[in-house]
C-alpha cells in the first residue's frame, strides 16, 4: 500500500514522502496513529498546501531571526563581577547572566540559545556565540569588568 507520510519517520521517510508499505502496517499502526494518510491524489494536494504553509512560516521564523541577529552583531554588553588577584573572577558568567545583559539592552534572547565553548572565569572582552535558528548564528560580545 502506497502512503503520504504526515510526520518524519525513523527509517521510513521523512514529512510528505509517498512510501510503499505493508497493508496491515499501514492499516493498524501508521494510519491509526495518524503518522501517514492514504496516498489519493486529494491527499496529495492537501500535504502540498501544507508544505507549502509550513515553508512560508519557516521563512518568517527565518527573516526575523536574521534581523534579530542584526541587533546582536552590533550590540556589546557589559558583565561587571566581583574578581580577585590575577583577574580571576569569584565563580564564572552564565548564559543566564548574559541573555538577561542582552535584556537590558533591548535584545530578548533565551538562554538555551547561547552558546559558551567554555566558561567565562576571567575579566576580559569575550565574543560569544547565540545560535537563533538552525542557519541564523550571531556573536554578541561581551565585556567582563571588575565590580
């Protein structure tokens, strides 16, 4: 039985692939499930319209990601912690603390989206990384100071 997969499926196919399959795998796992549909030619035209919803919806997700990582380029922020001899700082700078001197800035970044190769545990100028979607990179960078 030939049908449209609704859902990517490990080892089957990926979101709107026609893929031929046993009968009763279709019947009682995939079609139940509501992972694939029978494969019609209306059910063609519907997976096509949504396909094609979906790309217009990635691309907005996309662009205002692009913007956003336009604002981070150009944005520099401050970190003033407590540090001892040698410019060593007491304890290290966070994602948390990062995003929420973003915040103030006017830039609102959640944390999981910043990515620190290794913790900060020293004054300094630091570029760090913010990866906001899976093509759209930005580096923020950042200054350490002492309180």
């Amino acid at each position: 039985m030939n049908v449209l997969l609704i859902q990517d499926v490990n080892g089957l196919g990926a979101m709107g692939d026609e893929v031929k399959v046993k009968d009763g795998y279709a019947r009682n796992y995939l079609i139940p499930q509501k992972i694939a549909m029978e494969a019609t030619p209306s059910a063609l035209r519907v997976l096509e319209r949504v396909k094609k919803e979906k790309a217009r919806v990635a691309a907005q997700e996309k662009a205002e990601c692009e913007r956003v990582a336009e604002k981070i380029n150009g944005a520099s922020c401050t970190i003033t912690m407590e540090a001892g001899e040698e410019e060593k700082l007491f304890g290290a700078v966070t994602a948390d603390m990062i995003a929420e001197s973003l915040g103030a800035e006017g830039i609102e970044i959640d944390k999981r989206k910043i990515e620190l190769a290794e913790p900060i545990k020293a004054l300094g100028v630091y570029n760090v990384d913010i990866k906001l979607h899976t093509e759209v990179k930005a580096q923020a960078r950042i200054w350490v100071v002492k309180k």
